[in-house]
C-alpha cells in the first residue's frame, strides 16, 4: 500500500471538480476560505511530517535543537497566510472573477460563478490531474459553454490532463483526445475523439451522438 507521503502527494496531483456548484461549496465558508483550506490541510500534514522525522532523528541520533520563538512562529504564520491569500486572488483572476469574491459567501454567486470558484479550488495545489464529474450538466447551456472554454483554456495554459465525465458528446470531443463509452457501467467503445465521433461502432455512442445538441 501507499505510504504517507505517497498519498499526500497523490492527493496533491489528483484533484475533482463536482457536478453541483451549489452543494459542493461549503456555505459557511467565505469565498477566500474555500478555496485556501487545500493549501491550509498540505501546510499541516507538511509540519506534521516534518515534526514526526525530527522527533525521530532526535530519538535515534540524540540530536539538539533550539527552540522556535514565538516571535518566529508568529511571523511565519502571517508570512503564510499572506502567501495563501496571493495565491488565492490568483486563482480567482485564472477563473475569470476577481478580488472582490474574496469576502463573499457562496450564495452570493450564481451557478456559472460557483462553479468557476469550484475550478479555482480543484486548481490552489498546482494538480497534475483533475476529474471532472459532469460539471457543467446543472448549468443552463449559455454558463455552461463558458465554463467549458475556460476549462479548455486553462488546461492549455496548466498543461492539465482532464478525465471529463458527460452525457453531452460535442463538449467531450471538444475537450478530449480520448473517448471511452460507458454503457451500464462497462466500456464498449475507447478510442481517439475524432475516430469515436465520426465512426461510431457501439449503438449507445451513436444514441449519444444523435440525442446532444452542439454546446461551443
């Protein structure tokens, strides 16, 4: 099995974005805090890790070591949460919203801009990976397309890779290199986008292809 380590930078690479913006967003949370709570998690195992190899490398080599201030550790907390609030007001401007986010509460946005803070949260560790769970089927298809070219731009500005989960298969050809075809919960089809779209084998890919309408 995977150790620590290992999983903490599995799940540092490997983000998701949800299907509903409306439930996927901590509504006790403001904004700023939604999406900094990843960096603040990896911050602390990070110490926690660093505090198990001292306490072990103490143990084992009968090493010293001098106290932290509590001067220092307070300037280190500020120097922190400074740097998570740069990145943060980063991440809003990458989703296409601004500074002025920062304080709001997820209910003062509408569907389109939650999902777009969503985005902004899958993105605050600099992931490798991100799932993306049908995260445009609870938008009407105006917001959607919107979302789906900045989707689009951001994995070519991120060099992302996007395992993209949708019924809608105009915006999976738009986004994909790949398609697999899921039917009753097993692949019938895998293959390049534009060989899967224009020579479908399998009856439930071309009832996918015929039933979803052009979206961008």
């Amino acid at each position: 099995s995977a150790g620590k380590n290992e999983m903490r930078r599995l799940r540092r690479d490997l983000q998701i974005i949800f299907q509903d913006p409306f439930a996927s967003l901590d509504p006790r949370f403001r904004v700023e805090d939604v999406i900094a709570e990843p960096l603040i998690i990896h911050e602390r195992e990070g110490a926690t890790n660093e505090r198990s190899t001292r306490v072990h490398d103490r143990a084992g080599r009968d090493l010293s070591r001098a106290e932290t201030s509590a001067e220092e550790l307070l300037a280190s907390a500020a120097e922190g949460k400074a740097a998570r609030r740069r990145r943060v007001a980063e991440l809003l401007c990458a989703v296409g919203l601004d500074e002025s986010a920062l304080r709001r509460y997820p209910h003062e946005f509408s569907g389109g801009q939650r999902q777009r803070i969503g985005i902004a949260r899958a993105l605050a560790l600099r992931p490798k990976f991100i799932v993306c769970d049908e995260p445009v089927s609870a938008l009407d298809v105006s917001v959607g397309a919107q979302i789906v070219n900045l989707l689009a731009q951001l994995q070519r500005d991120f060099g992302l890779t996007y395992l993209f989960i949708s019924h809608s298969m105009p915006v999976v050809r738009y986004l994909s290199t790949r398609i697999a075809v899921m039917y009753r919960g097993k692949i019938v089809e895998i293959g390049d986008a534009a060989q899967i779209s224009e020579s479908p084998q399998h009856a439930y890919t071309r009832s996918l292809l015929e039933a979803t309408p052009e979206m961008v």
